[in-house]
C-alpha cells in the first residue's frame, strides 16, 4: 500500500523529529558514558536509541542514515559485549559519528543525497576500534548488558507545534481584549439592566483566565534537558584546551517559556565557551594552586517571583580586575576605573570591542563576545550581571522573564498615549517634586528618603506633541535595572495590567526603548518600555545635554 503525498509527508516530519530527540540522547549519553564507562545501563539506552533510529530510517526508505547507524551499532554491541574498553578517544568517535547522523538527517530534511566531509574518516574510525585487540582479562560488568530496565509507565504526551501553542495563545489575549471592550460597554449600562450581564460576563472572563494560563503552561518545558544538551559543549571546549571540566546541573525541573529557551541558546553557549576559555585554569595549574584538578563548571536555573534566574558558575580564576582597568583607561572607557566599584568595573566586559585579539588569551579576555551576550539577553527583556573573586571563579547571573508572550504590567500616561512598563521591575510610585515639576528639564535627579534617585521624564524623551501641556500633577514611577534603580517621570498612573505582546514591525524595532506593543480595553495600541534599554540610552542622552554631573550620577546609581 503506497502512501499518498500528504501521509508520507507526515510520516517524514515524524521521523525528523523523532531523529534529531534520538541524537539528542545519545550525545548526552555518550558524555555521561566517558565519565562512568562501566555504566551498563547507559550503554544499552545509547545502543537502543541508535538501533531504533537505523529501523526508522529503512522505513522511510533513507537507506544511507540506516547503514550508518548500522555501523555504529556494531561498534556499541562490542561495547556491550565488554569485546571493546570505553575510552575517551571512543567516545570522540562516537560523537564524530552522531554529528555524521545529523548532517545526513539535515540533507534527508532538505531531499538532498548529502555526503558528510567526515563520513569516510569516521567509518574508518569505527572499523579500526572494532578490529582492535580486547583485553579478555576485562571484568564482565556486574549488570546484565542484555537486559532491559523494568517497563514504565508510558507518558501520555502529544507533540505540538510550537506555532500552535503560539496561536492558542494569541487568540486567548484576543480574546481578553474583546471581552475588556464588551466590559467597559456594560459598566456604562444602567445598573438595573446591565448587573446582571457584567457578574454573568465577569464569570466568563475568570474562565478565560484559567483557559489563558493552561495554554501558557502547556508552553512550558523544564530546563533540565536543555541544560543537558550543553555536555558536549563543556567536554569539547575543555578537551581542545587540554582541560578538565566537570558539568554540574541544578533546578533541572525548574520550567520556562520554550521560546526563552530557544533564544538563550547561543548566548549560553558563548558564556560556557568563555567560562572554559579563559576562567578554568590546567589540571597543573590548578594542581599547583591547591585545587583540584578537574574543573567544575554549574549551571543553575531557579525560579524568583515573576523571573527565572539562570546562573553560569564556574571555579577558576576569576575576572582579573587590574587588567580590565588597564584596558578601560587605554581604551578611554574609564579615566579612574580604579575608583569604579566591582560592579562597574565588571560591566565594562559589556562594551562593544572593549577586548582586542592580543588579550583574548588573558584571563580579562572574557569580554570579547560579550556585548553581543548583552545585547540578547536585553531582547529577552533579561538582565546580566557579574560577579568574580579572583582566583576562586565568576558567577554570571542572568534574570528572565517567565514567558515572552504575556507580561503583567503596568500602565502609565504620557502625553495622551498609554505605555506598559513590566510590573516586575516597578518598585514604587512618587510625586515629582513641584520644583522639578516647573523646571521641566529632561532629566535629573531627587531626593528620596535621603538618596539621590535619577529619573527619566518620558514627556521630554518621546516628544509630547506641541501644545499639549504637561498635567499640574506628575508621577514618577520608581524602577529597578541592574541592582540599581530610576525614576520614570509620567503624566498617569494607570495601574496593574496583564499585556498580550504583539511584535513591532520594522518601522518601530530599532527605536530604543521599546519592547513590543499590546491592545487595550478600548482597542486602542499601547507601546510597551523596554526599561533597561531605555536607561542606558537616557544615562547618554544626559551625560551629551546636561553635562558629566548628571550622566555620572545617573549611571552610577543604575549600577
């Protein structure tokens, strides 16, 4: 029975997925596998998970992938047969031989006869291992390698497109929107014709709610094997450095917005990369320095309120501060960065180019890179920040929101229009003081119970229109940004929100400040802050029309 297009079509985009999760699995198998090579039962998950992808593959008739992974098979039966000894050299065969698998998964994806550079070598590579010598002295593994593990429970789980999940959940926050335009309607109704409607429709909104939050979770993964995944990272970086790294994971159940996972993948990666790079010493160094002589290497996620903070951990040397303020005063960046604070010194690694090719090596290199790190953790509407003891390790932390898709928030007036500020980062709600009121600068700084607090008035940086006069009463709006915190002068105060995010477009994308935008009760567009971009462009606007004073005070109270 032959298959219509349309079936085999959805047979292959099963098998592609069911594929790329095998190889996933296996990679991080094979690096559990050189670390416990008498570990049976991971040698048998590995070999089952390759046996499977090479039935799947003849199925769907991609006989190159299935006579591959066939070789790669045999390789692992001897392994379980205790014919051939782990070893880490193995182990980097069979990882050569899983990055073969998935450029001939890429080219089968694509309906191309894809023929990988390393195919031949690794072949020969895995012929050679099986022809090798066998110590048959080598003790039996205590655990049956034939044996399976006791049957589980199966999972009742359904794969999902994420564009679906995606879809759900935009037409939820449409629906939250509708429904806030058919409430201010009712509540303009008579109180004898519409209160029993509103108690009806306020009913039906607590049912969205629920409906809203069920599709937000079903969004959700754990962190767990996204961290995981990163295993071969650490063993590949340390290896090609002649080091030794050991991977740590924590808050593996810990749960995030997939989306947020997607995108923090590569500025995790070249914090790992750096982490190895230019933080972990040699195993002679840190033999010589009294530690131990494997690395370690933590990755930590948790949960904090409304944000999830993934940490980077590692326990080598440190950021090495004299060098970072060599670099700052011959770069003009700082012209006494030893009066800077550890915190701001440290941030400097953000600045654009601040590392040349010289120093990568140096163990202040750390900084190539990553300005661009920064960059995408902001467009997650994320913070950074660094923490380092010299000669001990760094810690870099980074804070997240839960989800990209919907923020509580709250609203704010300025000139006529209504922005949305993130709720987590609002602190607290003040009175522009009426002298400042009548001055109308731009920016400047308050005094709030005995600290100088900088602000931002938002009528001067988006430009009221002319003629619109600022209200006899402004608000500013108390945020927190980087472990420091900063006033947003504002007309209103509009109060808690929950905001459905809605993308830009060109026009609007590269304006800073700005994070996305939602609709409102009344249907009309409301533009929401991007605080931390917003500051740092402010912290510059002052410091070019006000002069050092206030940029100086400005950013020093940010850090």
């Amino acid at each position: 029975m032959s298959l219509s297009d349309k079936d085999r079509a959805l047979v292959l985009e099963t098998f592609l997925a069911e594929a790329a999760e095998h190889l996933r699995g296996i990679e991080q198998a094979l690096v559990t596998l050189e670390s416990r090579p008498k570990d049976a039962a991971t040698l048998q998950e590995i070999f089952r998970s390759v046996h499977s992808l090479k039935g799947d593959a003849r199925m769907v008739g991609f006989a190159a992938i299935a006579d591959f992974a066939h070789n790669v098979e045999d390789l692992l039966d001897g392994m379980r047969l205790g014919e051939i000894q782990v070893h880490g050299e193995l182990i980097s065969v069979l990882l050569r031989a899983v990055d073969v698998l998935r450029e001939l998964l890429t080219g089968a994806a694509a309906g191309q006869d894809v023929i990988p550079a390393g195919l031949e070598a690794t072949l020969a590579a895995i012929a050679a291992a099986r022809t090798r010598a066998v110590d048959t002295a080598a003790p039996t593994p205590e655990t049956p390698l034939h044996s399976d593990s006791a049957p589980q429970a199966e999972a009742r789980t359904l794969r999902v497109d994420v564009a679906k999940l995606d879809r759900m959940l935009n037409l939820t926050g449409e629906i939250a929107i509708a429904r806030g335009r058919v409430a201010q309607m009712l509540t303009g109704l008579p109180h004898e014709f519409g209160r029993d409607i509103l108690e009806a429709h306020l009913e039906a909104d607590r049912l969205q709610l629920d409906l809203q939050e069920q599709v937000t979770k079903a969004r959700m993964v754990p962190v767990g094997p996204f961290f995981r995944q990163y295993g071969r990272t650490v063993r590949d970086v340390a290896r090609a450095h002649d080091k030794s790294v050991r991977l740590e994971i924590e808050g593996e159940d810990v749960e995030v917005d997939t989306r947020v996972v997607e995108r923090l993948r590569d500025p995790l990666t070249h914090m790992i990369r750096n982490a190895i790079d230019h933080g972990i010493e040699t195993p002679d160094l840190r033999a010589a320095l009294g530690k131990t002589p494997e690395g370690c290497l933590t990755l930590r996620a948790a949960h904090d309120g409304g944000q999830i903070v993934i940490e980077v951990r590692d326990d080598g040397a440190g950021f090495n501060r004299q060098r970072i303020a060599e670099r700052a005063r011959d770069t003009g960046l700082a012209g006494q960065p030893e009066l800077l604070s550890d915190s701001d010194l440290l941030r400097l690694v953000f600045t654009p180019g601040f590392s040349t090719a010289e120093t990568v090596t140096d163990l202040s290199g750390r900084g190539v890179g990553m300005d661009v790190v920064r960059r995408n953790i902001d467009a997650l509407r994320g913070t950074i920040d660094i923490t380092s003891a010299e000669g001990e390790g760094t810690v870099i932390t980074v804070r997240l929101p839960l989800t990209l898709a919907i923020i509580d928030g709250f609203g704010v007036g300025v000139g006529g229009e209504t922005y949305v500020l993130p709720l987590d980062c609002v602190l607290e709600c003040l009175a522009l003081p009426r002298d400042r009121h009548e001055d109308g600068a731009g920016n400047g700084v308050i005094n709030v119970r005995g600290e100088p607090l900088p602000y931002v008035r938002l009528r001067d940086r988006f430009g009221a229109p002319d003629g619109d006069t600022a209200p006899a009463r402004e608000h500013v709006v108390v945020v927190q940004y980087g472990g420091g915190r900063a006033g947003l002068a504002v007309d209103a105060l509009y109060g808690e929100r929950q905001a459905v995010i809605k993308t830009l477009g060109s026009t609007l994308d590269t304006v800073p400040g700005l994070a996305g935008s939602t609709i409102l009760g009344d249907g009309r567009v409301a533009l929401i802050l991007d605080v931390p971009a917003l500051l740092r462009d402010a912290v510059g606007h002052a410091t070019n029309l006000n002069g050092a004073a206030v940029g100086t005070t400005m950013a020093s109270t940010l850090s």
